[in-house]
C-alpha cells in the first residue's frame, strides 16, 4: 500500500461495473474517481451509489483526464478493442473486462499497441486472483492429487432470452463461449501453466445465432484432458474439478468466484475457505496496481501471451461450431 490513492475511472457504468466499484470500497489506497457513461445520468446515478466522484458524458473525456490513473472498461466485448485503443493512445493502464476483445486479432493489436506506447494492459480474468485459487495452486504444486489426468467445468444457468439482451445478440458478440466458456478455458490453462495442443467442440446454436451451449475437450502436454461446457439453456453446478492420480480438487460452484475448496485424497477431505473482502473483484484490481506502479506492461497472473492464446482458442473454436458474427464477415 501507498500514501497515495489510485484514482480510477469507469468506462460504461452498467451490470458488472458495480462488482469493480464495490471491490474498490475495500481497497485503502484506491478510489473511483470518474465515471463515463453515453448517458451522463446513468454516471452520475452510479457515482452517487459510491459516495460520488467526478462523471463524463464521453469516454474520450474521461482518459484525458490527467489525475486519471487506470481505467476500468466494462463495456460488452464488441467495444473493448475501440475503448481499449482509446485509452492506451491517451497513455492511461487498462483493466479491461473479459474477454479482452472479440478475437485474437484485435487483441494482438492491442497488445502490439501497449507495448509500442508502454502503457499496462489487462484482462479482468478476475478469477485467478482470489484468494482460494492460491491455495489450490499450492495443492498443485505440492502434487497433492499427484499427476493431473483430467479437469471438468461447468458455467451454465438460464439466460434471458430477450434478443437485445447482450448474451443473446450476435451484433454485441453474444454467446456463451466468449462470455462464459472463457472461465474453465483459462483456469485450466492456469492449472497446467501451458497452452492446451488440441481440442475437440460442439455447439448448439440458438434462434438469435449465438451458441446457446457449447461444450469443449483441450487436450494438454501429456494427454491431459481438460472438458466443459458453457449454457444459457440450464442450471448447471458450476464447479471446476481436477483429478490426479491420488486424488481430487473441487474447487465449489460458481467456480470463477470461488472462496471454497476441497482436497480429497484417499477418502480424506480437507476443505478450506477463503472468505472475499467485498465482490472479489478486489484481488484482480489491487494486481492491476501493483503492476502499474512497478511500471509493468502486463500482470504475470494474466500474461498478455495467455490472454492471447484463449482468443485464439476460442476463434478455433467457433470456426468449428460455425459461429460468426455479424461484424466480422
Ligand atoms: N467478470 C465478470 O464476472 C463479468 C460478469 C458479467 C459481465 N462481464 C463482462 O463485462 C462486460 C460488460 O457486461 P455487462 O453485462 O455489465 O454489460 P451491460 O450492463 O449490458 O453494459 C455496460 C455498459 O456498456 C455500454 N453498452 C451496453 N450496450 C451497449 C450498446 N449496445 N452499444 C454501446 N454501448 C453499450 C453502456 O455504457 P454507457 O453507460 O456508456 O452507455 C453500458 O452501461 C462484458 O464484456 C462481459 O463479458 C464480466
């Protein structure tokens, strides 16, 4: 921590936005300081709810602000890449909601951008800074489940199906994979610290023309297999489980925001808990911190390159399921 607070700004106070801006109420060195919204207000309504903070009618007004100090993007994918742009050309760190764009080739170029201008970027792939997550990185590394053959995830539950909705509009990138399946897809790469050699897909595609449920194989380095499956269509348990020779890690549904785990090995459970500070949001905005006052370009827990790698999995992905947005042909 530092005697000087970290003056963040918003950009497009919607749904997710509070989950950021309630984690920043915990955080001693951090405030919301702006707040940009198309509609000024929908910024000043939400800046209000946490005790206020300066608001803007436009996010170009926002990143030039100089006492700006990083900004939060938690706009629908189909905006990231221009928000993102927007904000590295004016010199300003981003932590940018999952996933980082539509495709891997926005998010190279993005990528390419922050390190030409030198400016930190970050994929808000929040999960993997919780703090439960580092005592199953712990199991792992002890081999406590021995050798990993397999890991299984689930992120499904009953999604509106109203076609403006942003989950169901294919011209806001809607859809399960980009939105959902990012999860497992990225906590396995995390669990493995490698990108997976090959994968298997299929995919239900709905009336709006997005994939209601899509399930996936990666197979990693020695065969291990990982498999999900992301769904608007039902409920699922959301857990993420990994399996090793000795035993198991059940890390408890909604996995992505996990404070449980459970190690079992030989029938003997140990099950820990790790209780968020506020939404969880917290860990992923204090590792953006961190690195921007280290004078980092990108976050070692979310490395540009894995950011890279899942984008082109999942544009792989949804050329095998035939999932083209409208936007991209
Ligand atoms: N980390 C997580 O757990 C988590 C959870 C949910 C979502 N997300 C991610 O967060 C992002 C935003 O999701 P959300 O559900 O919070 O979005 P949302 O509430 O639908 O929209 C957020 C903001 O984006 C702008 N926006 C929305 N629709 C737009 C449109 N059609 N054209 C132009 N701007 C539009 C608006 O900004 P203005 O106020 O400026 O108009 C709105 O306030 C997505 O990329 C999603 O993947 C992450």
């Amino acid at each position: 921590m530092t005697d000087k607070k970290f003056k963040w700004g918003i950009l497009g106070p919607g749904r997710i936005a509070h989950a950021f801006a309630e984690g920043l109420q915990v955080i001693d060195d951090a405030s919301l300081f702006a707040v940009a919204s198309s509609k000024i207000e929908r910024a000043k309504e939400f800046a209000d709810q946490y005790g206020g903070a300066k608001t803007y009618n436009s996010y170009e007004a926002l990143v030039n602000d100089p006492e700006v100090d990083g900004v939060y993007i938690a706009t629908p994918h189909r905006f990231h890449f221009e928000n993102i742009m927007l904000c590295l050309n004016a010199g300003k760190p981003v932590l940018c909601e999952k996933p980082l764009t539509v495709n891997a080739a926005e998010a190279k170029k993005l990528i390419e951008t922050a390190h030409e201008k030198k400016v930190f970027l970050m994929e808000a792939l929040w999960t993997r800074f919780l703090p439960i997550y580092e005592v199953v990185r712990g199991w792992l590394d002890e081999k406590s489940i021995g050798d990993i053959s397999l890991m299984v995830g689930n992120f499904g539950f009953n999604a509106p199906k109203e076609k403006d909705d942003r989950w169901q509009n294919p011209e806001l990138a809607g859809g399960t994979l980009l939105d959902m399946g990012i999860y497992p897809i990225s906590v396995s790469q995390w669990a493995m610290r490698s990108q997976p050699k090959s994968f298997m897909s299929m995919a239900h595609i709905g009336n709006t023309g997005v994939d209601e449920l899509t399930t996936v194989l990666l197979k990693y380095e020695n065969d291990v297999i990982a498999q999900f499956h992301s769904s608007f269509m039902s409920n699922h348990i959301n857990d993420f489980v990994i399996y090793g020779s000795k035993g198991h890690i059940r890390i408890h549904p909604n996995f992505w925001g996990a404070s449980k785990a459970t190690l079992t090995v030989n029938d003997q459970e140990l099950a820990v808990s790790r209780p968020l500070r506020a939404s969880g949001f917290e860990y992923q905005t204090e590792e953006a911190m961190r690195c921007v006052r280290a004078g980092l370009l990108e976050s070692p827990g979310i490395s540009h390159a894995d950011t890279l790698a899942n984008m082109e999995l999942m544009d792989a992905i949804r050329a095998e399921i035939g999932l083209k947005y409208p936007f991209e042909k």
